[in-house]
C-alpha cells in the first residue's frame, strides 16, 4: 500500500459521496413498473414532473438496439424537469426484460406498450410525443400507421421500411460522427418530407419536419447532448402549442422548475462523478486483495521482485510478429464464422459471436506461441481464488452504481447463465492475450506494452468491421458500439495490468480481466 494509493481512495469516496448527493438532490417522482400487453412482459419507468407542476403532455421513449431504458434516463429525467410525464421502457431482450429479442418482436412490444397506454387513458394521444433513438427511432417512425400522435422524435434512426405516412410534426437528428448508411437514413426522410416545414401552421396541420445534423456528435452521444434535450423539448412544446411564438417557448424552457428548484442536471454530473470515484478507489483495493496472493512470504512485500521470479524470464513474440499474428487470427476467425456461430446456443445477439470470435483468436494465439504459454501456465491457487474475488467485486460494485443511473450493468438470472457460458471463452482469449504481451514492467515499457495491446484490439475491431462490411456478417453493433468497446478495453486493461503486476500470476490476471469481459458481453448485448 502507497501514499498516492490512500489519496486517491479517499478521494473516490468523496466523489462517490458527492455524487450521491447531487443524485438525490435532482430526483424526481418516480415509478419502476412491469407492463403487460400484446404478450410482452415490459419493464417500465414512469418519470413525474414536480410535485407542484401540472403536465403539459406526455413522452415515451424508446431506445435502441443494444441499450435500455436506463440509457434514457437523461432525456426522460429532462422532459420530465421541465413539465412532461416521461414513460421509458424496455424492449424485448434489453435491460430487464426477459423476452426473446427480434426487431419484429421489438417493434410488436412497443406499438402494443403504447397501446395499452392509450386504452387505460394514461396517454392523450393529442398531446404524447414519441421519442425513439436507433432502432427505437425506426419503430417510432413506423408506429405513426397506427397510433398517430402529436410528435415524434427521432435520433439518428435505424434503417426500416418506409411507413404509409409520415409521423406527425417529425423532427429528426443526425450525427456527425455517425455511420454511412444512418446518415442516408436521415437525408431519405428529409426527401420524404420534402423538405423543412417549420412554422406555426405546420404544427397545427401537423406536418411540420426538420433535419438537425449535430456537429461534434457521435451516435450514441445524442443521448447525453444538452442540445438534443433542449432542442427536443422545444419541438414537442411547439407541437403542443403551436400559437406561442418559438421565442418565448425557448426562455420557459430555459427558466423551467426542474433547473431553477431541482438543479436536474447535477444529476448526469453526479451519475458520472460517482463512477469515477469507484475506479478511483480500485488501486488501494487491488493492493490490499493481493497481499493474500503473495507466492511466498519472502517476496509477499515486493510485487516486482515476486514477478521477476514466476514471470522469469518474461519471453513473449516480438511486435511485429505478434501484431501480424493476430492480425492473420482475427481475420482466420471472421472468416470461420461465416460458417457458423460455435457460441450460438448463448441466445446472446452479437455478444455469441463476439465470444466465438474471441475463442477462435484465444486458441490459434496460444498454438502459435505455445512455448511461451507454458511458462506462464502457473495455477496458484491463492492468486485465482483473488482474481476471482476481485473480479466479481469489481463489476458487482460498478454494476450497481451504473444500474442505479446510467444503464442497465446488474445481471438478471437469464444473463447470469450468459455469463457462465462466455466466462471460459473469455478466459481462454484473455489467457493468450497475458501470454503474448508478456510481463508488466515500469515506465516506458509499460508504455510500449499498453500501446500494443491497444493495436491488438484495433485489429480485432478492424476483422470484425470488416466481416460486417465486405461478408455481410450483420454484426452492425460492433462498429456502433466503438465508444463503448473502446473505453471497456482500456479500463480492463489498467485494472488487469494492476492486479498482475501485484500477483506475478498471468492466469490469475487473465482470470479477473475474462470475468470483467465476459460480464461485459452478457449485460451489453440483447438476449434471443
């Protein structure tokens, strides 16, 4: 244990503590319920203005392919800040719902969730906005044939089969950064429109339209941009009231309760501020888990003098040799599953061939080098049994503190059994990876070694691009979820490559780093 290490757990819990408060401080009136119609079984989150503020309408939100309500959460807590009941739900196979996901089967859960809404009257259809992104964003647009509304929002929507009609008072928002064929999307509903129409009396005829591509935007990062929330909200006020002038619709939104009494955007803030503060406390908590690991008492005190003697004497390929060796075993892996998903009886949608992939590299890696595995084919028992402990604290902890906030991280039953599934897989891919990257050293060495893994993962982000867009594997999420892939794997490794050069163990670190992935693939992506 460090100096440096107690500084930065004690200030992790202050900004956990933080975090907490100015979470706590911006709530809202909230219900968590279960929604049953047309035979889904939905998950539901019902957002209330102030206690002391009447709705001026409604919002349902639909997210989309890989997410969940939780993901929603900012838009919704926004809407409803500044006077909109929000209704958020979980489509088939995301979040917490337990149904079997298809896009049939999504679009069927939504149209019929909106439905019984409306039947029970919790929903005017005169004054409900329907807000979708991606996927939902499709359903959103196709839903108009049936259930017309007041308004509908779409950011960046998915490709679909054009409705009959337009969606009334359609506005829709496309990313700078986002993929080719989404930005088609948005210009083809433009050309659908027929261009913009946005003045008052479009509203009141209901066939108001506009297009905003959003600079310095991703496509997920719509769900968090303050100028999507503002720019949504005075849409569906505009669509509401179409006789106030845009104006002063523009300065009640900005002078709204939610942020002059609730202060409603500390709550994101504090979201995030907590999270940092558990990654802050991961250094102290590693160091302390690996004094029960120590390999002998004489060297339980020096981790590096502990990895000079198991590790020793550290051999693993060169770069150029492993670089191109993952390179020939990533694209050897797409191109064996063209014939099929070894991992397809995991019901998991993109996260089955994500594993099968990482399986397939996992195994050809530890045949190409399999001198080098051998050396570090150690299995202590108290080094694994602390990985293993780590592991699921680790993600336990997080899991929690992002289910809480910011997006569905806690495992229900039907993603536990995923997790045991991908867990070996897992192992067996982050096994290899330790092997070949070899020990961890100090100062630009380690360096060096964290800039290599960093290239191995972009060759398997690449193979996988690549299968996407040259043999149709229809893995679409893989480049959609960059982002989030990205931030995953560097976090996984700092905290992998912590734990190992405490423990001097590869195979406990490649035990702790399968645990972090394989719980990352079981809750990200939808189950079938």
């Amino acid at each position: 244990m460090k100096l440096w290490q107690v500084i930065l757990a004690v200030v992790g819990v202050i900004f956990l503590a933080l975090g907490s408060r100015w979470i706590r401080v911006a709530e809202l009136p909230k219900q968590e319920l279960w929604l049953d119609a047309g035979g889904c079984h939905s998950p539901m989150t019902v957002l209330d203005p102030p206690a002391d503020v009447k709705p001026a309408g409604s919002i349902v939100l639909l997210h989309g392919l890989s997410a969940n309500r939780r993901l929603m959460m900012y838009l919704a807590e926004d809407f409803a800040g500044h006077g909109f009941r929000a209704y958020a739900i979980d489509l088939p196979g995301h979040g917490d719902s337990r149904d079997a996901f298809s896009f049939a089967h999504a679009e069927e859960c939504a149209t019929a969730a909106v439905e019984s809404l409306l039947q029970s009257r919790q929903l005017d259809p005169k004054r409900t906005i329907l807000l979708g992104h991606s996927m939902g964003a499709a359903i959103a647009i196709r839903m108009t044939d049936r259930d017309p509304l007041a308004a509908t929002i779409a950011l960046s929507p998915a490709p679909m089969n054009a409705p009959q009609r337009m969606p009334a008072n359609l506005l829709v928002f496309s990313a700078s950064a986002d993929l080719g064929i989404l930005k088609r999307v948005a210009q083809g509903l433009a050309e659908a429109a027929g261009g913009e129409r946005t003045a008052p009396e479009d509203f009141v005829q209901q066939r108001a339209f506009e297009l905003r591509r959003l600079a310095r935007s991703t496509h997920t990062s719509l769900l968090s941009d303050r100028r999507v929330a503002h720019d949504s909200e005075k849409w569906a006020m505009q669509a509401l009231f179409p006789d106030i002038a845009a104006d002063t619709l523009t300065l009640n939104l900005d002078l709204a309760t939610y942020e002059t009494f609730g202060q409603g955007r500390r709550r994101l803030a504090g979201a995030v501020l907590g999270f940092l503060g558990i990654l802050l406390m991961f250094p102290l908590v590693v160091s302390l888990a690996a004094g029960f690991a120590a390999p002998t008492p004489a060297v339980a005190g020096d981790a590096s003098r502990a990895a000079s003697q198991i590790e020793s004497p550290g051999n693993h390929p060169s770069t150029r040799l492993l670089l191109g060796e993952t390179a020939l075993c990533a694209m050897i892996g797409v191109l064996l599953l063209v014939l099929g998903v070894p991992l397809k009886f995991l019901h998991l949608y993109t996260g089955a061939y994500l594993a099968s992939l990482l399986l397939i590299v996992g195994v050809l890696l530890l045949v190409f080098n399999f001198g080098f595995a051998m050396e570090y084919a150690s299995l202590h028992f108290r080094p694994l049994a602390v990985a293993a402990a780590l592991g699921f604290a680790t993600f336990l902890a997080i899991g929690a503190w992002l289910n809480w906030q910011l997006d569905d991280a806690w495992l229900n039953g039907p993603r536990w059994l995923r997790f045991a599934g991908v867990l070996p897989a897992a192992w067996i891919y982050c096994f290899a990876e330790e092997v070949v990257l070899g020990p961890v050293h100090r100062g630009l060495e380690r360096a060096v070694r964290f800039a290599i893994f960093l290239l191995l993962r972009a060759e398997l982000f690449l193979a996988c691009t690549l299968a996407w867009y040259f043999f149709a594997s229809g893995q679409v999420l893989i480049p959609l979820l960059f982002v989030f892939l990205a931030a995953f794997s560097i976090l996984q490794r700092l905290a992998t490559d912590a734990l190992r050069s405490r423990t001097a163990s590869a195979a406990a670190a490649a035990l702790f780093g399968a645990i972090l992935a394989s719980w990352f693939i079981a809750c990200v992506f939808p189950l079938t």
